[in-house]
C-alpha cells in the first residue's frame, strides 16, 4: 500500500511541520498533499475541495513559510472569505503558525467593531484575513493598501459567487498590482468561478480531492416521513441520542422558533441565523464547539466556511431546496474522512420534491415513515432501511461505508 507522505515531505519547514505533529495534525489529507508542493515551487495553485477537506492549511502552510516582515498597512498575504464565521475560523488555525515566525494576523468583516481593525493595520500585520466589503471599506479609508500582497488565498469562491461578492473581489484584485501568487479553493470551478481563474490565475496547477457527482461515503443518510406537529420531537430524540447536533431550518424566524421549541423539549439548543449581532453569533458558535450547547439551530449561513469538528448529526429540518444545498449543508458532518449522520424530515407533500433532489444528488435511499417514539430513532446510524423500498429501482443504493471514527 502507498504510504501517505508527511509534511516534511512535502516541503513543509520544520518549524511548522512540528507545530503541526504537536497540535495532532500528523498527515496530510489529499488536498494538502496535491497542492503545498506546487504551491511552494511559487505556482498559481486551483484546487477543487469542499469545506472540511483541510484547504486552509493547505494555502495557510506556504503563505506562512514563504512571509517576510510587512510595511505598516501594507500587509504581504491576503485571504478571501465569504463570511465572517470562516474568516474567524482561517485565522484561528493561521494565527499560531505565523507566531512562530513572529508574523502578525488580523482578520476584518463586517459586524465587528472596526477600530479594533484599523488599530492592528496600523501597528503592521504580515496576513489579512477579509470578507470583500469589509476589506474595501477599509482600503477606501486609506487603513489599508494592497501595493505589497505577495500572496492572494480565494477560499470558498463558488460561495463568493452565490453569494455575489465577485464583483468586490474583481475590484479587489485589480488593486494588487506587484507580481503575485495567487491561490484559489472551491467545491466547484465551473461557470463564474472558472472566470475568477482565467482572469486571475497564470497557468495555475489544477488539483481535484473531490470528483465530480459523488457524494461524501462516510455520511450514513437517511430519510424519514415525519408528520408537522412531531418535529421538534424527533429532532429533541435524535439529538438526545447523538453528540454535536446540526439543525438546519430555512428561515430566520423558524430558527429562532426550532431553538426555542428544542430548549422547552428540554434539549439546550441555540440559534445562528444572519439577523443575530456578531456577539450572539460568537456565543452560538463556542457553546455549541464546547458541548455546552450540543444543539446549533441554523439557516444556510451556517452550511458553508464553518468548521467545526466532531458534528455527529446534520439534521435537515426542513428540505434543502437544491441538491448543491443538501451537500453543503450535510458536508457539516463526516469531515475529513470522519463518520457522520445526516437525517432529513420529509412531510407528506414534500416527497415530490426530496425525490428530486435525491435523483439529481446521486442518493437512492428509501424514505420511511416514523414517528418520534419509535425505538429506531436512538441509533439510526445502525438501523438500515430495506434497500428493496429504494425509489428508483435498477439503481444501487448511495455506499454506507464506514470511515475513521472521531478522536
């Protein structure tokens, strides 16, 4: 069997490769191992990966090794997120990397106070770590100025594009006028994001750790016709039975709604949605990474740019409305090679339409009534549903293979 090669043997520093081996991060995973050579020999470097897959170290790792000491606000790396909560969470794993080198981070996005920003720009930071409004605001203050970025990091650009934010990054990069690297990481690279690469990107080495139409293998799904009025019970009883607990709704007001409904149930549960000031967001966040709150109630803002480790249940409580959606969201779980449940509540004249998004996701899995006292409901991750029930016969049914199981 081919041995997985280790940082030192990608041509990662020892310095960083041990601050890794210390923190438990032994091998690297298949994006990190596709992309840190190119990216150190000085390539543009295109990599197609979803959330989960280990892309912030794998543009974090050569932007930190090849840093020189920055000019004040004239930061030499730029990273590129789409929301504040990944902009937290990148700086989080770069921010002790580039300590070890004496090097400074600060990350800027709206919802925060901006003084705090400007104060860090002005004492001299070598990483930035921005959303594109919040960047440009602080580059139209005067606070901030791209004539010395060395190195651009684009994470999660297909979310940038659905979320329209490439206009902003357009008007960003064309403001980076010194020769540059430029790193790119994305679910997909097709349509606006492929014109992100020939507009940005020179001959860049192109790398794919997620082929096209498959879904995660180590996710067990499962699908289950379920009346209105048991909801919250059979979300309480799964939760109950679970770890980390992902609960995806549609609106803001129904999560707010779930939370509360979950928290009288007697499961502590808290709500993120976009409505919430970045404090409750931040309060959210942390209760539910350090089990306090072992139950997050969330709109799509939370599906894409969070990690967050060892969620055991992504619990669809309402239908996405895309098949894209379902794998975001579901990607929450069964990250990185880990084992994960994700369960979607499907009400009666909802079936039509999860039958849709199962055809053209690649599940063929059964969906099977219950209701929230039956016995099957304390260990789904076991209980099997009879593939003869699948919905579209002649086709196998989506892979349960299992994978490692968390630390």
């Amino acid at each position: 069997m081919p041995t997985t090669p280790t940082f030192r043997e990608l041509g990662v520093a020892d310095d960083l490769a041990n601050a890794l081996v210390s923190d438990g991060i032994g091998e690297p995973f298949p994006i990190q191992q596709l992309t840190i050579p190119d990216a150190l020999e000085g390539r543009d470097v295109c990599g197609k990966a979803k959330t989960g897959s280990g892309k912030t170290l794998a543009f974090g790792l050569p932007i930190i090794q090849q840093l020189e000491r920055a000019p004040v606000k004239r930061p030499l790396a730029l990273v590129l997120v789409p929301t504040r909560e990944l902009a937290q969470q990148v700086t989080a794993v770069l921010e002790p990397l580039a300590a070890l080198r004496d090097f400074r981070t600060v990350a800027v996005y709206g919802g925060a106070p901006m003084g705090v920003q400007i104060k860090a720009l002005r004492r001299g930071v070598e990483v930035v770590i921005a959303t594109p409004g919040r960047l440009i605001d602080l580059i139209d203050r005067r606070e901030l100025q791209l004539d010395e970025v060395r190195m651009v990091a684009i994470d999660e650009a297909d979310q940038m594009a659905d979320m329209g934010f490439l206009p902003q990054v357009r008007r960003i990069m064309s403001g980076i006028s010194v020769e540059h690297q430029t790193f790119l990481f994305s679910a997909t690279l097709d349509g606006q994001v492929g014109t992100l690469v020939s507009a940005y990107m020179e001959q860049p080495a192109r790398h794919d750790a997620e082929p096209d139409g498959e879904t995660v293998d180590t996710m067990e799904h499962r699908f289950l016709k379920v009346h209105h009025m048991d909801k919250v019970k059979m979300a309480a009883a799964i939760a109950d039975s679970s770890g980390r607990t992902l609960v995806f709704v549609r609106t803001k007001i129904e999560c707010d709604r779930v939370a509360k409904n979950l928290r009288e149930a007697g499961v502590e549960a808290r709500a993120i949605h976009g409505d919430l000031h970045q404090r409750q967001r931040d309060r959210a966040l942390a209760g539910f990474a350090d089990g306090t709150s072992p139950v997050l109630v969330a709109t799509n803002v939370a599906a894409r740019g969070l990690h967050i480790d060892d969620v055991d249940v992504v619990i669809h409580y309402d239908p996405p409305d895309d098949p894209k959606t379902y794998l975001h969201r579901s990607g929450r779980t069964a990250r990185a090679g880990e084992t994960g449940l994700v369960v979607t509540f499907v009400e009666w004249d909802q079936v039509n339409e999860v039958l849709g998004i199962q055809r053209r996701a690649g599940l063929n899995v059964p969906i099977i009534k219950m209701f929230s006292n039956d016995d099957r409901i304390r260990d789904l991750s076991s209980w099997r549903p009879d593939p003869e029930l699948a919905p579209f016969k002649g086709r196998r049914s989506h892979p349960m293979s299992r994978g490692r199981r968390r630390r």
